[in-house]
C-alpha cells in the first residue's frame, strides 16, 4: 500500500462521503436497522449517529482500513449503540451463518473488489427473517451518463480506491439470492457520473 492509498485516501473518502446530499441518504436509511447490525465497510463511522438505540442492540463493523477503524474507534466512544470492529474485507465475514439481524451496506459495494463473494457473505450471515439495507452509487439509467460512466471509471478506480462508477447495484443485489422488498433511485446533488443512488432493503430470496 503506497502512501497515498494510506495516508491520502482515507480523508479524502471520509469528506467526500459525508457531504451534505449523502449524509441525508444515511439519515433514510440507517434508522431502519435493527437488532444484531453488521456494517459492511463501516470506515471513519459516518453512519453511527444515525442508528435507533431502541431498535439496535449491537453493530459490527467490518472495516480493512486500519486508519479508518482509527477514525471509527472515536466516534464509536459516543455512539449510543455498543460497536465492535472486524479488521477483514466485505468477501471474507469472520462471522457464524445466519448470525445478524440485518445487513447494512452504504456506499460501500462500489468498491469491494470480488463484490459477488461479498454478497454472497452478507447473504451466508443473515438471519432467515433479517434483511439486507442499501444505499449506493452505480449505474445511471441515461445512456449519455453511462457513457460517460464507463470512459472515467477505469481512472476513477485508480484515484479513489477501487470505487467503481458503473456497477449496477439491484441487479448485483438480486444475482446474490436476494429478493429486493423496497428500492428507492435517482440522482442526488453531486456530478451525474457519480450521483445516481440506489437505496432499499432486501430480504433472502425464498
């Protein structure tokens, strides 16, 4: 890892991810969490405010950057809702099957390298009534934005940690073996190539 991935990196994605238009996509979304949470790539802890300690009785965050558990670690300290972290990538859960009550996932599969796999994990993990909740960036349904899409995302990866622009979030949820209860998409206040959202919950496909 060069110095930038380490130490560049990780406060540029903290401020771009908790601007204002996505802090209010966080706010739909993580108060609908509840029971045993696991946080797949929890990073500097952008979403702990926003969980329901009535609801949530404990969160696990998986997070590989160790500069960013640093970050999360503080905020962590004055959440209302006990936090414990897990240091492995999204592909690899160190946790038991159907163990979690519910999966959250927030701007966080644009970047997990073998996404599938990780799906696929969220999956193993879920309880059989707990559910899968989203909210990502990925493909835009204007041909003249995914173009554009596909022409920046192989530079796009290179200067913001793998991110990727173009993935199709609800295809890629329903391919793993979820069946997707709500979803909710359209462009939030950002450049068009990176702005259309993607944001629901999932249940196990029966």
């Amino acid at each position: 890892m060069g110095f930038y991935d380490k130490n560049i990196l990780p406060f540029l994605i903290d401020k771009a991810c908790g601007i204002g238009p996505i802090k209010a996509q966080r706010q739909k979304v993580v108060p609908q969490a509840m029971g045993e949470v696991l946080e797949i790539g929890i990073g500097s802890g952008l979403n702990l405010p926003y969980y329901d300690s009535a609801r949530v009785s404990k969160v696990w965050g998986l997070e590989p950057s160790a500069k960013m558990r640093t970050k999360a670690a503080k905020v962590a300290a004055k959440a209302s809702v006990p936090v414990s972290f897990l240091d492995l990538p999204g592909e690899e859960i160190p946790l038991d099957d159907q163990s979690i009550d519910t999966v959250l996932v927030t701007y966080t599969l644009c970047t997990i390298p073998e996404v599938a796999t990780a799906l696929t994990q969220m999956r193993r993990v879920l309880r059989p009534n707990g559910k899968l909740i989203f909210c990502e960036h990925g493909q835009a349904p204007d041909p003249s934005v995914r173009r554009w899409q596909d022409r920046l995302n192989p530079v796009w990866g290179k200067f913001s940690g793998g991110c990727h622009l173009n993935r199709p979030i609800d295809a890629l949820i329903k391919q793993a073996g979820f069946e997707i209860e709500t979803l909710d998409t359209g462009y939030i206040a950002s450049p068009k190539f990176a702005g259309y959202n993607y944001w629901g919950t999932a249940k196990l496909d029966s």
